[in-house]
C-alpha cells in the first residue's frame, strides 16, 4: 500500500502482507534437520597420501555424520586395493576423530572403505568447523573419492 507523508513516498505493507512475510522469514528460521550429502575427490602425492577437506558445516550448525565411503580408481569391493601400511583419518578441523588401519583391520586397509553411524554415536562437527579425510600410505597418483551423507541442524552458536 502506497502513502505520502509530505513529500515523501512510502510503501507500507498491509496487515495481510506482513503476516505473509512473517511467515515466509519463520519458515526458513526452523526447518528441523536436513539431509546433508557431499562428495570430495583427488589423487595421492607421490607418497600415497591425500588430504581432502570433505564438508564445511554452516555457522551455527552440527553436522552428524551417518555415512562414510572411501573409494580408489579401479577398485571395487570384489577386487578391492589393500596397502599393509595404509590407513585413512578422519577429522574435525584438524583434530582426530575416527580412524581406519591396522590398528582396526589385519592384513592392511583395503578400499572401497564403508562405514556407518546411528543418531548416537555418529561423529559431528559444528559451526564452521570443517570434515576432513586423510588418505596415507597408499600408491601414487591414485584417485580418491570420498562420500558422506549425514544431517546438519541448528544449533546453539
């Protein structure tokens, strides 16, 4: 709704258009969980290792990991690659959270790699913190992909 006040154009919102834009801001303020998938990919240096930042949480948010799959060119689960001193690291910005290698796996780490949490025991990462792997000790050059699929919510800052 268009009003002057003097020389002066205002543009005021009716009361039905004001609760309309409410609304609209209040929706986007509390939407519950949301399903989160990313992906990151690269090739090892010439010692077999490769550091992947994998998910950037929001300001504000957890993120709960639920899944977690690490894969190399030409490898299936079939004819997986196995390295004896290989082993892959998971991360929260910099910090250790999870790993995978000999210390969990005898005969050495093979990949494709796959593992997955439930809602309370699932690694998370918050507020601008930022999901990381890192791949060691495998063959040079060789391609990585690492997946995850998780839920990223609100929360307190």
């Amino acid at each position: 709704m268009k009003q002057r006040l003097g020389n002066v154009s205002l543009d005021l919102l009716t009361k039905d258009e004001l609760r309309e834009e409410i609304d609209r801001a209040t929706s986007r303020l509390d939407q519950g969980p949301r399903r989160v998938r990313g992906a990151a990919s690269g090739r090892t240096d010439a010692n077999g290792n490769l550091d992947l930042d994998v998910y950037d949480v929001n300001v504000g948010g957890e993120f709960s990991l639920s899944r977690l799959v690490v894969k190399a060119d030409n490898a299936t689960a079939g004819v997986p690659i196995v390295a004896a001193a290989g082993f892959i690291n998971l991360l929260r910005s910099g910090t250790l959270i999870d790993f995978y290698g000999l210390a969990k796996v005898v005969g050495g780490l093979a990949l494709p790699l796959r593992d997955t949490w439930g809602n309370h025991d699932a690694p998370f990462v918050r507020n601008g913190e930022i999901l990381q792997v890192q791949v060691r000790g495998y063959t040079a050059n060789m391609g990585v992909t690492v997946e995850i699929m998780g839920w990223e919510d609100r929360t307190e800052i």
